[in-house]
C-alpha cells in the first residue's frame, strides 16, 4: 500500500517513507503519517523553504521485516519516478538492511526512529542519518537508576541482534565501572523460556532488557509462567515500546492479559526524551503544545495511535530536516551554477547538506 501527499509535477521533490505498518516488533509507522501531513502542509505553504518546488511522501509498509523492507523499497524505486531521499525506518533491522541498498542510488536516508547504536558506523551506512537518539546513550538513564535505588546486583536479558547485543554490552561495561555484578547475561534468539528460567535460578531482581515488544511479551508470559514477577522484581525495558505493550495479543503467547499486567506491574521504561521540554519556538513557530494542540484538532487524529506518542514529534521534524537538506543542496547547485541547477535537484549533494540543515538538532 501507498499513498501520496501533495501533487505530482515536474517540480516535485519525491520523498519514500519506510514505515513499519504491521507485522511484529514495533509496528508504529501509522503514528507518522498524521505529523508527516502537517509537516508537508506547512513546508510547501512556506515561502522560503524550496519555492518553486513541491515536496510528495510516499510509503511501503515494511513490517519491520528486513527482508520485506528491502524488496518492497527496491521495487518503489525501480518503478521509474526519481525519489530525492528515502526516509525511514522505525525498525532499526530495516533500516541497516535498506541503507546498505538506498546509497548504491545515492540516495541520503534519514530515519525517524532507529535507535540502533550501529547505524552510527558511517562506513557500513554512508549516506544513513537519524533523528533520535542511539539506544546505548539511554544506558546513563538505566545506570542512574542502579544508582538512585541502591541497586547493586543486575541481570540482563536481550534478544539475539546486533542491535540489543551492542546495548547490552555497553551497560554491562557502565555497571561494571559502577560496581555493580552482573549476575547474569541472559541471550535467546526467539523463545526466551530457557533463558527465563536462568534467570529465576539467579535469583534475579533488577532486570535489564534489551528487545522488540514482541520478544518482551513472549518474556514476560515465560515469567509469568515460571512465578518471576511481584513486589521484588523490577524490569527495564525499552521507553519506544508501545504504551500498554504487554496487553498487544500474539499469537504465540497464551498468557491472559491480566496475568500480563501482573507481571509488567512496576515496569521501568527508559528512553531520550521526545519532546522539547522548554517551550521555545521551532523553525516552523510552533512551541510542543503548540504542536500536539494541531495534532489533536485535526481531522485524521486517531485515538488509537496515542500509545505511539513518542514518535510523534520526531516524524514531523524529520521531514522539515528533508525539506532542508533539500533546500540547502538547490541552494549550492544553484550557486555552484551547476548545470543540474536549472532541474529538480539533484540527489548528489543532500547527504553534505543534512548536517546543515539540522543545526538545531541533534542528528546521528
Ligand atoms: N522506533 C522504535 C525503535 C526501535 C528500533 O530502532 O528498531
């Protein structure tokens, strides 16, 4: 499925969003497109911002499958219209699979919400950028926990991915500079049962998690199962989990919603924060409230897409982040006098021009 904001002409610039719509993990990709409407509302009603050209966003549903993701971008962009940046993915395992294809088109991506610490690597990812912030940095946030609570025995457990290996090693090495033991280092690949019960055997109280929401619920029924839950035992899991995640039904958990909720009773979430906490202007005007009180009016608001809320913000600010490395990059061809001034711009230079446009952002 695909849909299209804005009209074609031969002075549109065609953005490709790759959005985890269904599928397993994290499926919060319908969260963007209401703040992806009202970004490209707002840039092509400005003035300043690439006149003269109208930016479109078009999408694949890439299920937050690897596999998936890069077919369905591939065909996208064999289809024959020219796309000037690939936007995307939520689903860290998408976009490593789909930046290491994007760039053999030159193509600049820019995610909206991959945390993966390995897309920092420029060399395997060149011409790959986020918006959010590396998942290892969130270790501070956990570690200052340990510290706050007195906690000074942990246990970790993480799904078997490049991904949650790297932040998992990295908390382990800042628990360990905090003296803090590590009782035990828990992997599985896809049912966490055996490991479950490793951990109930350590006698495990404070447990890190590193995983997708559909490994943390077939986790917590495994817990649920061996009697690791109540008063003295604290999970942590990831802050871009679904509001409510455990309550999500799975067809291979036959754990009942309320014995879910007993064991996800006292959860600790951590993640950056997503939302500028100080009501300052953004380069649109808009303060936070601003913003979300626009969100809320408007006619495509969806109630049910509330639980995605920490995605709202970042996918409305990677769009102006597109529309400005786009500006920026019409803005040196022009000056450049380059030959391809004169056409719709080319995709050469957006990678140059992403750190510019971002001067008020963070981007990784
Ligand atoms: N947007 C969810 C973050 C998880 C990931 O990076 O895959």
């Amino acid at each position: 499925m695909n849909i299209c904001y804005g009209s074609e002409a031969n002075t549109t610039l065609r953005l490709l969003g790759l959005l985890p719509m269904s599928g397993q993990g994290w499926i919060g990709g319908e969260a963007v497109l209401l703040p992806v409407k009202m970004a490209l509302h707002d840039i092509n009603n400005d003035p300043h911002i690439l006149p003269g050209y109208n930016l479109t966003y078009n999408y694949i549903d890439s299920m937050c499958t690897e596999g998936v993701a890069v077919y369905r971008m591939f065909r996208e962009l064999q289809a024959g219209l020219p796309y000037h940046m690939v936007l995307g993915d939520g689903c860290s395992t998408c976009s490593a699979a789909t930046a290491q294809v994007s760039y053999l088109w030159n193509l600049t991506q820019l995610s909206y919400g991959s945390s993966s610490p390995i897309l920092s690597d420029r060399k395997r990812f060149p011409k790959f950028f986020r918006i959010v912030t590396p998942e290892q940095k969130v270790n501070e946030a956990r570690i200052q926990l340990m510290r706050k609570f007195d906690w000074n025995k942990v246990a970790t457990i993480h799904q078997a991915l490049e991904f949650f290996s790297v932040v998992t090693d990295d908390f382990v090495r800042r628990a360990s500079d905090l003296n803090v033991t590590i009782i035990t280092q828990e992997i599985f690949v896809h049912d966490p049962m055996s490991r479950v019960k490793n951990l109930k055997e350590h006698d495990a109280r404070i447990i890190m998690t590193a995983m997708y929401e559909d490994r943390a619920r077939a986790v917590l029924c495994a817990a649920y199962k061996v009697g690791l839950y109540g008063a003295k035992i604290v999970w942590v899991f990831a802050g871009w989990f679904s509001r409510t995640f455990w309550l999500v039904k799975q067809d291979d958990i036959d754990c009942t919603p309320e014995q879910m909720a007993l064991v996800a009773e006292g959860a600790f979430f951590t993640s950056a924060v997503h939302f500028n906490p100080i009501e300052e202007r953004g380069i649109h005007g808009m303060t936070v409230s601003e913003f979300l009180d626009r969100y809320y009016k408007d006619p495509d608001y969806n109630p049910d897409l509330e639980i995605y809320k920490v995605a709202f913000g970042q996918s409305y600010d990677h769009i102006w982040i597109a529309a400005l490395a786009l500006h920026c990059t019409d803005t040196e061809l022009r000056r450049r006098d380059s030959p391809t001034a004169s056409h719709p711009i080319h995709t050469l230079c957006v990678r140059c021009c992403v750190h510019d446009a971002s001067v008020n952002k963070d981007v990784f």
